[in-house]
C-alpha cells in the first residue's frame, strides 16, 4: 500500500513541477490538476480491487493479488509539454490549456474502452515471451533506470535506504525479532533521516475541504479541440494498453488469470472520470502484482490505497502526502521492484526465447536519454524541434535515430520481440507478418514518429519491410528444428 500510495502521490506532482518552469501558474496547475487525479485513480483502483474480489470468489482462494495502479509518468509528461503548453503559449490562456490535456485524458479513455473488446485477439496474437518482455522492459529498464538516478538526490538518505533494501527485501535479513515489515522499515528509517538532515521538512499547513474534481464542462467542451493532438494522445493510449496486456500476462505468472479485457474496461472507465473530472493525468496498470504478491499483498491493500489517496486530497494535503515520501526513499523501493520485475521475466520466459528479453530491455534507452532532454530544452525555453538546437543534438548524441528509437517505444519492444521468437521457434511465416505490423505502424507513425499520420515515418516501414521480407524467406532455410534437440 505504502509503494502504491508513494508513487501515485509524488508523481501527481510531476506536472506542476514542469509547467512552473515553463511559465504556467502554479495556484491553477494545483487546484486544476491534482483533485481529479485522486478521483481518477480511485475508480480504476477500486475497480481492480472489486475484480480481484470476484476472481477469489470464483476460485474460492484466499491469495489472490490485485493488481497494482498508478499514474503514467511518460503520458503526463508528453500531455504536459506536447499538449498543455504548446496551447498556452498559442493562447496565453492558462485554463484552455488545462481544458484541453483533460480533454486529451478523455480521449486517451475511450480509446482503452474501445479497444477492451478486440483485446482478446492482442492476447492470442502476441507470444508471452514478448509481451513478458514488454512487462520487462516497461517496470525493470524504463523504471529502474529512469527513478535510480533519483537516489541520489540526497547521497546519505538514499544509500541508507538502499541498505535497508538490500538487507531486508534482497537478503531476507529480520528487522528485530518482531520481524517489523520490510517496506515499513525502508520508509520510516530513512524519513526520520532525511527529516532530521533537513532534506526535507513536512508541515501540516491547514485542512481544507476540497472537492475532487472540477467542477466545470470545459473538459468535455474541449475535446473537438484536443482532436489535433491525436498524434500524442494516440500513442500514450496505445502505450497503455500495451503496459496493461503487460501486467494481466505478469499476473498470469502467479496464478492469478485476470481477464484482460475488464481490466482494459476498468482502466478507460477510470481515465474519462479523471479526465472529466479536470485531471490530465491518465494511468495505467503496473506490472507490479509478482513482487507485490512475493509480499503477501492480496486485495485490501487496493481497497485502502485510494481512500487514503482520495482523502488526502479533500482533506487539501495531497502536497503533504508528497513530503512523505521523498524521491531517493521512493527509488530505493523502485529499485527492489525493478529486480523483482526482472527476475519474473526471467523465469517466466523460456531459456531459448530469453535472446528476445534482452533486446527488448535495451529498447527503452531511447527513450530514457529524449524526455529528460526534452523537458530540459523546454525549461530553457528552446524549441527542439528548431534547426539549430536539433543540429547540435544531431552530431552530439545522433538525435534522430534516439528519438525513431524512443517514439513507441513500448510497442517497437513488443514487434521486436515477436519477431524474434517466431524465429527462434522457426516460424518464419509468423515472424515475417510481426515485421509488416511493425511496417504498418511505422508508415502511419505510431512507433518512430512523433505524429500519427499517413506516410509519418517512410524510412523506417521500409526497413520493417525489408524486414519481413528476409524473414519470410527464411522459410525454404533447412537446417534442424528447435525441437530436433
């Protein structure tokens, strides 16, 4: 509960940090933003824990785990600087700019709801093996490394959180005989620090009733307007979708068969509501369930998380909430769930098919070196997109092939993937029809563009052409079989 609520508090932070660098006011981005966000994730949250209920009830089991919810960092920042401010600064209009990323949430919804019906064919047409990696790739690499970096933050507070990780989540060591909860121990201990240091000082400030949500049409108004930025919105709902097959494939693992589509349902619900509700924050599902399940997590602990969440917030101390969970005490626990992730992937995929994890966990480094970029440029007030600033980019980090590699990143890991299982397992035919997917996706820009779009991205379904074309060919090869042993 502590790693749920952690995460989902401190990220809600997140686009107010980038829009005050950017010019937006701070006071709107506050009570615009964080009210509908609680909302949001309160109805997918209790969503899954009602459907981790009824699949405990239909097996008559008592270890059934929940799945895990929370906000989706790369689609609140690619909302925030491709949606929020490009619309700010056109308009000067601090409340069209918020009207608009909410209406974007909203679509980004519908799209989930839409898609739940037909994702049982995304289920039988993708090999576990590379959904499993997309699973990887997305919680162990993106994750991981993306958060690591924030242990740091404070040197001491951070490594002495990382310690207790290593002790009493890696190595199983007791803490006292009471065996006190590891995660409870990794939080307190280091917050105690880090308040004493004076890295960070929590006040209480004033209770104020807040409502969560704003109450306000202009959301719903704006989604004719929020139809131009289809080529963000959608690549983030895909993206979402991708992550939540990710996570019903994990929890497979464990034993818990949670049907993807109601999943994909509960979390469109979920999306539109925080959407309406003033929140351009989307979520999503993390593939979290086999570490938290490791834990002893069942269902109870979703039932709390967002009341807890959803109480802060009218109680007016979500800024409070965030306060308590510093950055280098969250990475330190990220750490430890990044691991975890890792090692179910691992065990999860067959020896012979582990060549395909590999290649799938390096794909997210795109990724991980453009947005941090990105936002940067931004903060400085540069346009990336300029012919100076993308020709410096161009010859210090070759910045046209980071950003074919980071646009659709998790479906490039997912295509990727399937191609090289199918090989593996010699079915050429198969491979070849994952290379033309990888093409069609290409050509109309889903993955290796920034824009959706007839002919978006030319070069690169090209090269997923030539692609299946050579794997296809690999059809008349007559060597032995994986199953000639």
């Amino acid at each position: 509960m502590l790693v749920e609520l952690g995460f989902n508090v401190a990220q809600a932070a997140i686009p107010v940090f980038l829009l005050a660098e950017l010019g937006y006011p701070a006071g709107l981005a506050t009570s615009h933003i964080l009210p509908g966000s609680a909302l949001g994730f309160a109805v997918g949250a209790l969503w899954l824990a009602v459907m981790g209920v009824r699949l405990a009830a239909r097996e008559h089991r008592r270890d059934v785990t929940a799945h895990v919810y929370g906000s989706n960092v790369p689609g609140i920042i690619a909302f925030t600087l491709s949606i929020m401010i490009p619309v700010f600064h056109e308009t000067h209009d601090p409340l069209a700019a918020w009207a608009t990323a909410a209406a974007a949430a909203i679509w980004t919804g519908i799209f989930k709801v839409a898609f739940a019906p037909l994702s049982r064919y995304l289920r039988a047409l993708a090999p576990k093996p590379a959904a499993m990696t997309v699973f990887a790739a997305a919680m162990y690499t993106y994750l991981g490394m993306a958060l690591l970096v924030r242990l740091f933050d404070h040197p001491i507070v951070g490594l002495c959180a990382l310690a207790l990780v290593f002790m009493g989540l890696f190595a199983d060591i007791p803490f006292t005989r009471y065996r006190i909860p590891g995660f409870l121990v990794v939080w307190l201990v280091p917050l105690a620090l880090a308040i004493g240091l004076g890295y960070t000082t929590p006040r209480l400030g004033s209770l104020r009733f807040t409502v969560p949500a704003v109450i306000s049409l202009a959301p719903v108004l704006k989604l004719p307007a929020a139809v131009p930025f289809f080529s963000v919105i959608i690549p983030v709902a895909l993206y979402q979708i991708i992550q939540d097959l990710a996570a019903v494939e994990a929890a497979d693992t464990t034993g818990d068969r949670y049907e993807l589509a109601g999943v994909l349902l509960g979390d469109g619900l979920a999306t539109i509501v925080g959407g309406i509700a003033g929140s351009p924050i989307t979520n999503l599902v993390y593939s979290l369930q086999p570490p938290f399940k490791k834990l002893g997590a069942r269902v109870a602990f979703q039932f709390w998380t967002p009341l807890i969440y959803l109480g802060l917030t009218v109680a007016g101390l979500g800024p409070v909430g965030a306060q308590l969970f510093p950055w280098p005490i969250l990475a330190a626990i990220t750490t430890w769930v990044a691991v975890e992730v890792g090692m179910t992937a691992i065990h999860a995929i067959p020896v012979r098919h582990r060549p395909a994890l590999l290649f799938g966990l390096l794909i997210p480094a795109g990724y991980l070196l453009s947005a941090p970029l990105t936002s940067s440029l931004f903060a400085l007030h540069l346009d990336p997109t300029s012919p100076a600033v993308t020709d410096v980019l161009e010859h210090a980090i070759y910045w046209q092939a980071v950003l074919g590699l980071a646009d659709g990143f998790l479906l490039v890991t997912l295509v990727s993937s399937a191609v090289i299982v199918y090989l593996i397992d010699h079915r050429f035919t198969a491979a070849a029809a994952w290379g033309l997917v990888g093409a069609a996706l290409s050509w109309f820009g889903v993955i290796h563009s920034a824009r959706v779009g007839w002919r978006a991205a030319p070069a690169y379904a090209l090269g997923w052409l030539a692609l299946a074309v050579l794997t296809f060919a690999a059809r008349w090869y007559r060597g032995p079989t994986p199953h000639d042993g």
